[in-house]
C-alpha cells in the first residue's frame, strides 16, 4: 500500500463491552460473551436530547464512533470523515413507517420516523455528532458490510484520498430479520451492536503522537461466481491473493485468521475451502467473532479491532494459542462478495 495505514483507535458498543480498546480486550478474553440486546448506553455517550430524537440504531453508532474518536485521541472536526456498513440499516423504522401506512392510510406515516428509512440515516447522524464535514459513505452488504467500510477506509488513506476516517459497522436487533433468514438457510441474527476504528495515514498519526495499535498492510475486495444468495463451485479466492500482494507477502507468512463463520453450514464451508487453497501449505490459527458475539455488522468491524488485539497479544480469543506473524481478516458473504485485510 502505497501510504501507510494505522488503526490508532477503536469503539466498541456491544452487551460484553461498551468502551475502546481496552474494553474490547475485556470481551475477548471472557469465557462466556453476552449476546443479549444492549440495555442502555451511557448518559455521557448519548443524552437525553439524542434520546428522543435518534432511533436505537443511530444511537449505536453515534456511540461508537464518540468512542473510537476519544479512544484515538483524536479531534472531533471538519478533517473526519465516515464510512459506515451496516447489513440492515434501520429496519425497525422502516416497518414501523410501513405500518403507519397500512393500518391508518396517509394519515398514519410519521414525518419524525422518514428519515430513518433511508439507508444512511446512521452515517448522517453519527457525523453530525462528530461535526465530522470530510467524506461520508454508507455500504450495505450482507456478511462482510463491517469489513467492506473497513477496506474502503483503508484504500481510500493509502491512496491518498483522506487522511483520517471513522469506519465500522452498525445493526440492531429486529425481530421480523430474525425470523425470516431461517427460511434462506441462515442461522438467525443474535445480537446487536456498533464497532468503528479511526484509521489514518502513519504520517498523520506519527506528527501528533498517536498510539498505533496496528498496521493494515493490504486490502481487497473482489466478486467469486456464485448464484444470487448461493454459494461458489469453485475454491479460489481473489482477494485474498490481491491482498497479499498489497502486502507484500506470501500465503506462508500469514500465521492467524480472523473469519466470518456464523453457523451457516453451507457458507462456513465454502469459506474454509477458500481459506485452505489461498493459504496452503501453511494452517494458520483461525477464530471467528460472529459465532460467540453476534452475526451482524457491528461484530464484523469487531474481526478488524480483534486482530489490532492480536497483534499486542500475540493471541487468538477462546483458542489458549499463540498467533505469531502478521494476521488476515477475512469476509465471505453468500452470494460471492469476498474482503481480505492483512495486519500486522
């Protein structure tokens, strides 16, 4: 990567840990993480005005991202900019819009609750908090969504398009969602949450004296054939080769793996067979978040954060092993979309 790219700062919603770094270290180690829906935030995360006026969702993100900004030490302002993945956006608002309609006609649409059906209504939110006028961008995808706002940040500092930018994912707990995926083949979503990471270029963070928990060395996204939802015939990856070369690397170095598995038995098999083609002859460690903390965006930005963890640690969670070398974090959703970012 042609500009250095670091992770100096992480923020963490979610019912094992509400915090920044630190905090997400506590989550990592706990032998049993909570997967129950987040009671409620801190008063001085979100108040009472922010309360009333922003849905569940918008509040998550909004704490997370003041969480990143001070775990960073960074000023909120106009040089922050934000790219936000979400696998759902406001789904709850959005019902609750539909509903209005269809039980009371014109009469019942909320003018409060239409904004939040739109897409990016956590991104617009979570800016404003942040007074944060550079770039903002919102990506929705199913799986990788955390991942995929993580690897467009970290493209977008190396080649110098920004500076510094907030990125992560963000979802909530929606009844109806939970219900339905099972009749697609997927484990219901557990869980809710927020993570966002503060990336930077190494310059940026080196001139005002940053912390740098980690270095992401490459980054790729890339499309595999595979049927709408379904999953691919074939076993080659392209990201992780394209992200491998960014680095510098080769397959062999890679000692660690932080994976989307989640219970969907089709996908997670999918996955290992891309994962043991792409990476042979080595076996390196692997661990997945999304099948001990929750199956949604805001845990899929968390895989990022865990392998900064990693990387101070020299350890995977729940594995009682030692990761050694730089790591890979690595997304797979049905339907072919594929992300890789290797740490170190």
């Amino acid at each position: 990567m042609s500009i250095p790219v670091v992770i100096t700062g992480v923020g963490v919603v979610h019912a094992s840990a509400i915090g920044g770094a630190d905090a997400l270290a506590g989550a990592l180690s706990a032998t049993a993480p909570d997967l129950r829906p987040i009671d409620a935030l801190p008063e001085d995360l979100i108040d009472e005005t922010e309360l009333r006026r922003l849905s569940r969702v918008c509040q998550l993100a909004v704490a997370a991202g003041r969480l990143a900004v001070a775990d960073a030490g960074v000023e909120p302002g106009a040089a922050l900019g934000l790219i936000v993945g979400t696998e759902f956006g406001d789904f709850s608002s959005t019902r609750a819009f539909a509903d209005g309609f269809l039980k009371a006609g014109p009469a019942g649409l909320s003018a409060l609750q239409f904004p939040n059906t739109v897409m990016n209504t956590m991104a617009a939110a979570t800016t404003i908090a942040l007074t944060a006028r550079s770039s903002s961008l919102t990506l929705n995808a199913r799986v990788v969504a955390g991942e995929l706002a993580l690897a467009r940040a970290a493209a977008a500092i190396a080649a110098g398009r920004a500076r510094t930018l907030i990125a992560g994912g963000v979802d909530q707990v929606e009844p109806l969602v939970a219900e339905a995926l099972p009749a697609l083949g997927e484990p219901a979503v557990e869980g809710e949450g927020a993570t966002f990471l503060v990336l930077e270029s190494g310059d940026s963070a080196r001139a005002r004296g940053a912390r740098v928990l980690a270095r992401i060395a490459g980054t790729a996204s890339r499309a595999l054939a595979a049927r709408p939802h379904g999953v691919g015939r074939h076993d080659g990856s392209r990201a992780i080769p394209a992200a491998l070369q960014a680095a510098g690397l080769d397959a062999g170095a890679i000692g660690w793996v932080y994976d989307s598995a989640s219970g969907d038995a089709v996908r997670d098999a999918w996955q290992a067979r891309l994962l043991a083609r792409a990476l042979a002859p080595a076996e390196p460690l692997r661990a997945s978040l999304r099948s001990r903390l929750g199956a949604h965006a805001g845990v899929s930005a968390m895989g990022l954060a865990a392998a900064a963890w990693t990387t101070g640690s020299g350890h995977l969670p729940w594995r009682g092993a030692a990761a050694r070398g730089p790591g890979l974090v690595y997304g797979l959703a049905r339907g072919g979309t594929e992300v890789a970012l290797v740490v170190r």
